[in-house]
C-alpha cells in the first residue's frame, strides 16, 4: 500500500511538474554557441559559396511560382528603404520575402514594424551583422565572414530573436550577408532552426543592375525560381525593374509566393 501511495504521488509530482511548471527557459546565445563549438570541435569545412550543401536554391514546385527575395542590409549606404518599390507590392498585392539585418531594424524601426504586420510580406533572417556566414573567418567581396562558430551562432541567433521580439514570429529562414557559407555554417543554421535560402536567379547583383538590366534578368524565371533582390536602395534599378516586369510574368502565367509557402529545394 505505501509502495501504490509512493507511486501515486511520484506520478502526481511528475505531472505537476511536467504539465504546470513554468516554461523552460530558452537557452542563452552563449550556451548556444558553447553546445555548437563543442559539437563541431576539429571539423573543418570543405566547401565556401553561394551554393554549397544544404542550401536551398528553389521552390519544390513546377507551377509557374516566382519568390521574390527583397534583402535589407543595413550597412553603412544600405539603411535606406525603396518605398515606392514596397508600395507598389502592396498595391499589387505582390508576396515576398524580406531579409533584413539587424542594422536595417535599428535604422527603421518604425517600417520594420509596419513591413512585419503586412501578411503579404514574411520577414526572414539576414544576420546581426550582415557578415558571410563561414567557421574559420573566410572572407569575400572584402567582407570579413564570422570568424568561429561562436561567432556564426551570435550572428545567426542574435537576429533571430531580434525579429522575434519585435514581431512575435521567430523567422524560419536564414540568408547571410553576402550570401556566401561554408557547409558547417548551413548546417549549424538548419540546426538553430534557419533554414538557408539560397535563390537561383541574381536578380539585380547586389542593387548594382539598371532597371532593364533587373527586368532581363527576372523575365528568364522558371517555375520554383527564387529571386535575390534589394529592397534597400531606392537609388538603384531595382524597384523600376521590378514595377515594369511584373506585368509581363503576370501575362506569361506567373504568380508570386513567399518562401514559406512552400517546401524548399
Ligand atoms: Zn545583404
């Protein structure tokens, strides 16, 4: 009889403290970076791009679905914000997916906030510090990458919370500045629950295309095409682009998705 009474209340205590004690509290970026460091001691990587393993280039679909990726990068001349650009989605009703940095927060909170309450647009994760996402500090364009994991999981997690407090909503894809990974640093962001969008068409070369150049570039897309773009420099052809070939891949069949739309490939 004591051994059923024992039983009974070990059972009650685990259910209370299985089902009425308070959340766990989520991990710090610290222990984070310390569990991933540990877990990839002596690994080193092999490969360094834009389309190394585990990056996700496509849409796992053949209907005639375009995602357009709109990156906000935040650095020192790319805080801006192309307004008529994202007014012109809106208006259009155009989804995309937005990138941004944790910079580009800091320079606009206020449209960040707007931008993030609008369904059409799902916000995603471009990094804290906008730097290329590699273990061993390979660097590209002159941009120094993330110099250890530690620092790859400070620059993936502390964004992603970043955009969870604001929003409410953690992000669930994870693109780095540059757009360059070693195959760990995709691997640890798939881990933090980041998947790594990749894209298959280079749709204004980091906001450095004129208008027709953008316009060319978007009129080659396929079915599950994902497209990177800029929606930070307004001085750029990129919006002009943008506004003059949607139109004609309406008339050629096409939709709009955002990423999270659908599976990944
Ligand atoms: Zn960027």
């Amino acid at each position: 009889m004591k051994t059923v009474l024992a039983i009974l209340l070990t059972g009650i205590a685990a259910i209370s403290t299985s089902a009425f004690a308070a959340p766990a509290q989520p991990e710090t970026v610290e222990n984070l970076g310390k569990t991933y460091a540990a877990r990839y001691a002596g690994v080193a990587p092999k490969q360094w791009g834009e389309r190394v393993t585990g990056v996700r280039t496509r849409l796992d679909t053949d209907q005639k679905v375009i995602a357009l990726t709109l990156d906000a990068c935040g650095s020192a001349y790319g805080k801006g914000v192309d307004l008529k650009l994202m007014e012109f989605l809106n208006q259009e009703q155009i989804p995309a997916t937005l990138f941004i940095n944790g910079r580009w927060i800091d320079a606009n909170p206020e449209l960040f906030r707007k931008l993030a309450a609008n369904p059409l647009f799902e916000i995603a994760n471009h990094g804290i510090l906008h730097k290329p996402a590699s273990v061993t500090g390979r660097s590209v364009y002159g941009i120094n990458g993330t110099q250890s994991v530690t620092e790859l999981v400070e620059e993936v997690e502390l964004n992603a919370r970043k955009i969870e407090a604001v929003t409410g909503k953690r992000p669930k894809l994870y693109r780095s500045g540059t757009a360059y990974y070693d195959e760990i640093a995709v691997e640890i962001s798939n881990g933090l629950g980041q998947q790594v969008a990749g894209f298959s068409i280079l749709g204004d070369a980091g906001a450095t295309f004129t208008a027709e150049q953008v316009k060319a570039a978007l009129l080659k897309a396929a079915p599950g095409d994902i497209a990177l773009l800029h929606m930070n420099h307004p001085e750029a052809g990129t919006g002009a682009g943008i506004i003059a070939v949607v139109p004609e891949l309406k008339k050629r069949g096409f939709r709009f998705a955002r990423m999270s739309d659908y599976p990944l490939q």
